[in-house]
C-alpha cells in the first residue's frame, strides 16, 4: 500500500484559484507578516450555514466582513481535515480531505478567494508530528511486513526514550502503547491516539512536503506547524529542540522559500526563548515563533501590581535574526500554558486564576480571557494594550473581543472553544440547528451568556468593547513600530507601573500602563527625549513637552497611554 496522494479534484480546484486576485491581496513586501494583526478561529465554532449544528467553510465567508471591518490581517485556523476529532482536529486522518462537517475542497477554495478579496490573508495549522490512529498510514504501518512500517516510531519495549518528559500528564502515564495488531510500541509525545510520524525515514518529510504543497497551491498563505519541538527521538536525552529535528524544518523553509515565496511558517514550540531562538535559524528556518513565557507573565504581574514578570521576560527574550518575528497573544484554543514558569510561579498561577480544581488540565489553566479577569473591562483593555504595544505580531481568539467566557464543565479544552456569539437570538445566532444538535452548547450563563455578550448589541452601542478593539487596532495598524520597533524599558520607583519606549526608523512611541487596581502616579525620566511633546494617540491629544526635570503622569486604575513622541529631542 503506498501513500496517500493528492486527491484528482485538487488539480481542478487548482485551476479555480485566481492568480489576479493572489496577487492583489499581497502587501508589498514578503515580511507582512511583521505588520500584521492575526485572528484565530476553529471552523466549527464560527457560524453555520446549513444547520447542522457545525460551523462550515460557507459559514465563515458569510462573516468575512466581519473580520475585515474589525481590522485583522490573517485568519488562522485550526485543524479543518478529516479527523475522528479526538483531539478537535489535531489527530488528523487525512491531510487531503476536509471534514465533512466542514464543507469540502470546494468550498475551502472559495472561502480562500473571498478572504484575499477582502485583503485577508489564511494561515492554517499544519501538524507535522503526528496523526491519528486512523490515518491509513497508521493503520497500514501496523503490519510488520508494511512498507509503511517505518512512519512510525516502534519498539519491542516501553524503556526506550525514559528521560522525554509526559506532556499531557492529565491522560497519560507513559510515550508509549502497545498495538496488538503491530506487536510492538508505538511512540506517541501527546495522546495514545496520536502516534509519531518517524522523521528518521526520509520518505515522511517527502510526504509531509506534498501536503505543503497542495495546500500552498490552493492560497493558503503559511502554516502554524503543530509542536515542532518533537520530530526528533533519540536515546538519552529530552527528546525535543534536537539538532536533526532542525535540518528538518530548514528542508521545509527551503522548499517554501524556493516554490511560494511570501508564504510563512509559524513555529509552536513551547519553550523557553533561548530554545526557541534556533527555531528561527539564521533566518531560513521559522519566520515566527510564538513568545510562550511572556503570555503567563502578563497576567502574573497585572496580579501582582509589578511590572517585574514582563520587564524580566522581554529582557530574557534574545533578538530574532532579520526577516523574523515573535508572535504574543493572550489567550488560545489551549490551556493558558504554565510549563515555562517555575514551580513557585506555577502554584502562584494556580492560586490566582484557577480556585476551582476543573479550572486546570494538564499544566496550565483553560479559561478564556474575560473570566480571567473577572469581566473586569479596564483589566480587559490593559492586557489588550499591552498586547497591541509589546514586542511583536499580536494575535486574537475569536471571540475575545467581545468578552465571551467559558463553560469549565466541558470536556478537555472545549471550555474555551464554544460557538462564536454573533446575536441574542437563538443558539447565539451560530445556527439554526435545534440545540441539541450543537457541537457545543453555547454559553448562557448570565454574566458571559449571549443574551448579554454578542457581536450585534456590541455593534450597537460605541462604548462596547468591540468597538473599541477595532479603534485600537485601527490605531496600531497606522504606525510599523509596533511590530518592527525595538523596546527600551523605563525604570520608574513606582513599580506599579510599565513604562516602554518603541522606537523605529523616525517613529518613537511612549507606552505607559498602570498595572495597579488603583489609582498611580508615575514620574518617567525622559531626558534624552528633551524638547518633544507626547501626543496622546487615540485622543491625538497634546500633553506638555518633556523638559528637564522627570516626566510627571497621573493613571486611573489600570489605565495607559499610548504617546506619540513629535518633535526633536
């Protein structure tokens, strides 16, 4: 049995993709990614267009002008293949085919198109380190005489790899589980159903770069590769971040650079930022890579009322080579992840934001954004702040900015993974389908419920959160520092309070934020910046030029500024 191949409708939907319109929706230089505001998003849980209770392809084109009207430069979505979906995607049985529940091939097409119509560009996942236990590859692989044997990792013991830690220690108790029908262990750094493809043999990464490649031919416009860290396996050590693990990923970048140029690929690897930063390469491996360490601290020192937890991980955080880019963000379709926090910061974490015990899985904690801020809207616009203003390309989950909670009552992570909440009108106008037949029940408590917290009443009225996250991001998208600029922290004696400069090319910006539930006074030395005038940004209010003696700010309770520096200094 050989392996699977792109199936014959490709060709023609290949045909479909406009090359005109490709091009017109491309900015000007290959690094837009740099500049560019991303906006997750699961299929299933966006709207559905034919009731059956799933979010679908022609379902998410119909709130396309959604997303662009909020501001946002690229879609990323989540797993979208056909899947047992015992991992909500990421256990994918097919790399060519859409779930049915989805749509199909057609309709991925279309929904492509309409978005670069719409100047958005679509980033999906792309999960290199495993597959399903039903992918064909796996379930050939599982006969000893199969020449697909070695896709997989197999072992006549359990013993081998001991010092690889366990991932998801909520579910697992080892790396490794006996297949019957193979007679032999197979190696698995995640679920028990999702076994690791074997990168050792040469022809995995050949049909790894065959899914790239059908994908990248119908427009998707760059990967978020799934758990990179782990490709690699070898006796005696960790078993992640290994050298071979990186020829690997720079075979990809290559492949991309040579075929698809100003397409990108966006590491998830959660680690520390010194081991993260050979994921970039010289420049020819990642573009991006998510800034794991910095999200946890941002809500350590907002509870805290220290900016000490953001000042020290962005000092930690080493510069990126030119032509890449961290990716921050506060909250995903995961746990907020505490793996790389100390153990003491950990039971900190644990204590402030998970009192109750179905609050945690796994290492971290599974709530949305608005419940970890206790709805609170002025912690809510902070943390939207500093997401905006620190170092990198920010990216919103779907439904964050409009403060949708959670349902820790669910399953797994699905808590934070509910239907999108557009109206107050049935099932939160996501489907007509009759309730039972969500994939999800929709949130309806009634804090969070969507009688209360959906897109049309925040449409409606100026002050909503929703609004104001488009007039933030409207604001950060006039200005490159934001996601070119280099960072200076001030050290104010009042550590209540983060103050940063940005600066790039002749752009030089002040961002102060009170971290603090009251109200601050601050005095900032700014006497290299002698003479200029900071101008409010979103106001474009002026406030006094900074003269000799410390800068004096006055913060209401976890409010911030964002100035624009004119003049010369």
């Amino acid at each position: 049995m050989g392996a699977q191949s792109a199936p014959d409708s490709w060709h023609r939907l290949c045909s479909r993709v406009s090359t005109r319109v490709y091009k017109e929706h491309r900015l000007e230089t290959t690094d837009w990614y740099k500049d560019a505001i991303f906006y997750e998003l699961h299929v299933r849980a966006f709207h559905d267009s034919n009731g059956d209770g799933n979010g679908d392809f022609r379902g998410l084109v119909e709130r396309l002008d959604y997303l662009k009207d909020l501001g946002v430069d690229c879609i990323w979505l989540l797993p979208f293949f056909a899947s047992p979906g015992r991992d909500d995607g990421y256990d994918v049985a097919d790399y060519y085919t859409v779930h049915p529940a989805y749509g199909s091939l057609g309709d991925v097409v279309t929904f492509i198109e309409a978005a670069h119509v719409r100047g958005l560009k679509v980033m999906t996942d792309l999960v290199l380190n495993h597959t399903s236990d039903q992918h064909a590859w796996f379930q050939a692989a599982r006969q000893p005489d199969s020449p697909l044997r070695d896709f997989y990792v197999w072992n006549d013991t359990d013993q081998k790899y001991s010092d690889a830690r366990i991932i998801f220690t909520d579910t697992e108790r080892s790396n490794w589980t006996w297949d019957p029908v193979a007679g032999a262990y197979y190696w698995h750094r995640f679920f028990s159903h999702q076994p690791d493809l074997n990168y050792d043999n040469p022809a995995v990464l050949e049909e790894m770069l065959k899914v790239i490649k059908f994908w990248l031919d119908l427009g998707i416009d760059g990967f978020r590769a799934d758990a990179v860290p782990y490709l690699i396996e070898r006796e005696g050590t960790s078993c992640e971040n290994l050298p071979e693990t990186h020829d690997i990923l720079k075979q990809i970048r290559r492949y991309v650079d040579e075929s698809y140029p100003g397409r990108i690929l966006l590491a998830e690897a959660n680690q520390w930022p010194d081991d993260v930063l050979p994921y970039f390469g010289d420049g020819d491996e990642f573009h991006m890579a998510f800034n794991f360490p910095v999200m946890p601290r941002i809500f350590m020192a907002l509870r805290q009322e220290d900016h000490g937890p953001i000042v020290d991980i962005v000092k930690r955080t080493p510069a990126v080579p030119a032509g890449c880019q961290w990716a921050i963000f506060l909250r995903n379709h995961d746990e907020l992840t505490l793996e790389m926090v100390t153990d003491e910061e950990r039971d900190y974490m644990y204590r402030e934001y998970a009192a109750d015990p179905r609050m945690k899985i796994n290492v971290g904690i599974r709530r949305r954004l608005a419940p970890l801020m206790d709805n609170g809207r002025r912690r809510i616009e902070l943390l939207n702040s500093l997401l905006l203003t620190l170092p990198g390309s920010p990216i919103i989950y779907y439904g964050d900015e409009i403060g949708m909670g959670d349902n820790i009552y669910l399953g797994d992570r699905n808590g934070v993974r509910t239907p999108m909440q557009w109206t107050g009108d049935r099932n939160a106008g996501f489907s007509r389908a009759d309730y039972a037949l969500l994939y999800s029940p929709v949130i309806a408590d009634p804090v969070y419920g969507y009688q209360a917290v959906n897109v049309e009443a925040q449409e409606r009225t100026p002050s909503s959160l929703l609004n104001w996250m488009k007039r933030l991001i409207r604001i950060r998208k006039r200005y490159q520092v934001f996601g070119r600029g280099d960072i200076t922290f001030l050290y104010p004696e009042n550590h209540k309070v983060l103050a940063y400069i940005r600066r790039y090319n002749d752009e030089l910006v002040l961002i102060v934020n009170n971290l603090s539930r009251f109200v601050q006074p601050v005095e900032l030395d700014l006497r290299g910046l002698h003479g200029m005038r900071p101008v409010e940004m979103i106001g474009n209010t002026p406030f006094p030029a900074i003269g000799d003696l410390p800068y004096f700010l006055t913060l209401g309770p976890h409010g911030f500024y964002w100035f624009r520096l004119e003049g010369n200094g």
